[in-house]
C-alpha cells in the first residue's frame, strides 16, 4: 500500500452496492492480502519506537496447552520422537489442529452465509492446494509493526469488578474504549489491536473437571456481536485484531447481535463480516498476560510484533507464530 493511500469510511463501505455493501473487496492493491496492507513501510519503522527495553515476549501457548479446551473437535496433537539409528532422532506431530492453540485466522475461514468468501473468491477455490485467500500470504510477507495492549482486565480489576470468565461475560465497545482512555493509549493506522482479558491464565489454572464443564456451557467471555465495534475496527484502520481468548468474541453471541440475520450459520457472530468482508485477520488464544504485566510496570502499552503463520499453502489458520518486542 502507498503511503497516501486513502479508504473510505466504514459508513461508506455500507453504501457500495450489491454484493461489495459492508465489504472492503477490491480496496486493497494487494487483494489477498486484507487489513494488513494497513501496515506501510514507514509504519514499520515508527513501530521500531515501541521498542523501549529490549525484553522479548513470545505470544503463543504450546500446541497442546489446550487440552481439553473450548473446541469439541480440535485435540491436542501427538508428538512422537523416533530414531532410525543410535546417532539420529526426529519427530512429528498427529492429530495437529493449526487453530488447536495461539492461532491467526486466515481469510479462507469463514465464508459470509450472504456474499461468500472474501473478494468473492469461488467456493470451489478453498480447498487443499489452491493458493486463493491461503494463509500462506502471510507467512511469506509476515505481519509486522506497532501492537498496542489494551489491558481490559487490569482496567475491571482496578476498580473493584473483575470480568466473570466462568458466566463468559460479554465485553463491549465502550469497556475497551474506556480502558484505552485510561491507558492514555493513542491507536494509529496499521496497528495490531491486541485485547487482554485474562481468560486464558483463568481457564488453563482450572482443574480439568472445571474445563470440561466450562467446554460444554458453550459460555466463553469475548467481544460483544455490534456493528459498532466492527465500524471502528476499520475505521481505526487495525491490521489484526487479537485476543487471549478462545473466539475473540463472546460465546454465545448475544441475543441482539446484527448478524443473526446475515451470519445464520455463525448464530450471529461477527466473524464473517471481520474475516470474509472487511478482510481483517483475527487471533485467538494468544499469551498476553506476560506482556500485560511488564506493560504495567513501564506504563507503555505498545510493543513491535511480528507474526508470521505457518507456510502451509492454502491453511484457513494457523500458529500465530507471534513475538512481542517491548
């Protein structure tokens, strides 16, 4: 993208027509590659700022942290070592779910039930061995640039209201609003969003009795389904939105989202209009606390992130392979 490229305005999305309404299709001068053509050369080297203390943070939890998690089918993968003489040892994984733990969702996976993949790419185009909306753009041209932290359950904590991880409390526009005030934290164009809510520490210090009764409520605190956090997720103009928990959103979504008409498969999550309408790329599960607490004791809430997701040709997600440089 060139540095004095200008795009409208999510109002704006709104009143394209037919098929491209709500839709960033077609914006980008690179098509696949999505929100993170937000992110400019000189954005890439303003983020380089971020970079305070020389203390580095890995963002991804082990492949089989989750097991049991919030998924009913993604397993943890078995790992096995083998040796095929006494000076020799090598190793592969079974059963490896690329969304099973810290993950990027590509743009292949979801589908909006109304319009179909992102710049309407052709069903019969997702699948194995094609190249269409494949994660591997990202993992040739990776991810980087200034992340900024918004600590919402350091915020809750702070006044007395801890967030209710066992009811999966929703979480709304107006909470993150309110802590990125109190934050003093300025968002820029091509910033990578990053949510701490605390859920992933709560859920993998359960005992595994917990965890499976937590799995089958169905319940998971996340975002609140609004067209308003899906307007100003654009129109802040964030590469990557990320959370530490298990679908970004909250589960389920609730009873008055505006996707419930739209997304009737997804029962109203947002996930097909950030994914396969605004082409902007989501994370899941992703190792925050670490970072929210250094965070904390610096008072600097951004960081320079790299994220570059496994070069499996056509993958819908992956690993999020992602490094926080603070």
């Amino acid at each position: 993208m060139t540095e004095s490229q200008t795009f409208p305005s999510f109002d704006q999305l709104l009143k394209r027509e037919g098929r491209l309404s709500g839709t960033s299709w077609g914006l980008f001068p690179e098509s696949e590659r999505g929100t993170p053509s937000f992110i400019t050369p000189a954005a890439i080297l303003a983020a380089r700022s971020s970079i305070r203390t020389g203390s580095v943070f890995g963002l991804d939890y082990p492949a089989n942290a989750f097991d049991p998690g919030m998924s009913l089918k993604r397993s943890a993968p078995r790992h096995t070592i083998y040796s095929s003489h006494p000076a020799h040892r090598d190793d592969y994984l079974d059963g490896y779910y690329l969304q099973g733990s810290t993950q990027i969702d590509g743009l292949r996976h979801r589908r909006a039930d109304d319009v179909g993949f992102y710049n309407g790419t052709a069903d019969g185009r997702i699948t194995e061995g094609t190249t269409d909306l494949g994660i591997q753009e990202w993992a040739e041209h990776p991810i980087t640039g200034r992340g900024v932290l918004v600590d919402l359950e350091g915020y809750r904590n702070s006044s007395g209201e801890p967030i209710d991880h066992a009811d999966g409390e929703t979480l709304t526009l107006d909470l993150v609003q309110a802590a990125i005030k109190a934050q003093s934290l300025t968002t820029r164009p091509g910033d990578i969003l990053m949510l701490h809510t605390g859920w992933c520490e709560w859920f993998l210090n359960l005992d595994p009795e917990e965890k499976q009764r937590i799995r089958q409520s169905r319940k998971a605190s996340g975002l609140a389904q609004s067209e308003e956090f899906v307007a100003w997720a654009w129109d802040s103009r964030f590469a990557l939105a990320a959370a530490d928990n298990f679908a970004f959103e909250c589960l389920p979504a609730v009873p008055e989202s505006p996707y419930r008409s739209t997304a009737p498969n997804d029962h109203g999550m947002m996930h097909q209009q950030l994914l396969a309408k605004l082409g902007l790329p989501l994370g899941e599960l992703w190792k925050l606390a670490p970072l929210a607490r250094h965070m904390r004791t610096t008072g600097s809430w951004d960081a320079f992130i790299s994220i570059k997701p496994l070069n499996v040709t056509g993958a819908t997600g992956s690993p999020a392979n992602a490094t926080a440089i603070v």
